[in-house]
C-alpha cells in the first residue's frame, strides 16, 4: 500500500508539471495573440515596409514560443511526452532551414503554404521527423490516491501547438525574405500567416 506522504509527493509533482505547462501554453497563446492581428493588419495595408517590421516580430515569436515549449521542471521536459530527457523542439533555426528548403521552388503564398502546412500537419512529415523530438507517448499518468490518477496527455506533438508553430513559422519564413519583390503574394502569405 502506497503511503499518504507518497500520495502527497505525487499531487505536488503533478500539479507542479500541470502549472508550468499551463504557463507555457499561456506564453503561446500570447505570442500568437498578439502576432495574429498585427499580421493582418500588416496584409490589409500591403505595405513591403510593413509587412518586414511585423515579420521580423514574428521570427522572434517564434524562437520565443519554442523556447518555452522546451521548458524543463525538476530536470524533466515538459512537452516530451515519455522521452523527459530529450528536448521537445528541434532550434527554431533548424526549423526554419528545413522549412525553408521546402519552399525554395515556391513561387506563390497558396505554394508556400501548402508546402508549409504539409510539413507540419502530415504524419512523417518534417514536424515528426525534424522538429518534434520527443515521444509519441504523453506522461504516464500519476497516481495521487488509491483509485485516483492524474494525467497528462499534451505533448509537442499536440495538434493545436503545431498549428499555432506553423502559423508563426509562416510569418517567420516572410521576414525572412520568402517572395521577396513580389508585394502581392508576400502581402496574401502574412494574411494567411495573421490566420492561421
């Protein structure tokens, strides 16, 4: 039998775990909060020097909200599912490189984001196989009485950070430089990226 002290260590751990992912989860929600509208209103005044000043933001997100999703609490990863040693998230600028060549013979903002979605969004693709580094397996779950566990199941693979990632990836790839001298697809791309 499991003793009380030792019911009481688990729900400490747990909540522990539980709250710094919600602050993580709370960061991102912020940064794409924020980037979301400024995009849009980047894409609605189709303006080159707007559009540089809002996506160099974005790129900064980016780095930002992977950064966070690699938080580790008492040495263990939090969005690594099972694997708590390994990272979750590959560096923003691997990311971005593969990303990059991805979209290199993309002439168009539908292209780019098709090729951009695709990476993320496709079992295989580039998100499971380049950027997620963790396990496929979320934490076990913990037990905090004798009929009673608490579980965990986020992880980086989670769709909903995918998609918050790539649509902060995508105004990334622009102030980067993605159609650069064509105004009319750049400003179609940031209004995609101010979307998704």
């Amino acid at each position: 039998m499991i003793s009380l002290a030792a019911y009481s260590t688990a729900t400490t751990e747990a909540g522990l775990i539980a709250s710094a992912m919600q602050s993580v989860l709370d960061t991102l929600q912020s940064r794409s909060g924020e980037l979301g509208p400024s995009l849009l209103v980047a894409s609605s005044g189709a303006s080159e020097t707007l559009i540089q000043a809002t996506t160099a933001d974005a790129r900064v997100n980016f780095e930002m909200a992977i950064s966070a999703l690699n938080t580790k609490v008492a040495d263990r990863s939090l969005f690594s599912g099972t694997a708590t040693n390994s990272t979750a998230i590959a560096d923003a600028g691997i990311i971005l490189a593969s990303l990059e060549s991805a979209i290199a013979a993309e002439t168009t903002a539908t292209g780019i984001y098709t090729v951009v979605d695709d990476w993320f969004s496709l079992p295989g693709g580039g998100y499971d196989t380049i950027a997620y580094l963790g396990s496929t397996s979320s934490f076990s779950p913990v037990r905090i009485s004798d009929n009673e566990n608490a579980e965990i199941p986020l992880t980086g693979a989670d769709p909903a950070i995918r998609e918050t990632l790539k649509g902060l990836a995508l105004g990334a790839l622009i102030g980067n430089g993605a159609l650069i001298g064509d105004l009319g697809e750049r400003t179609s791309l940031t209004r995609l990226a101010g979307e998704t």
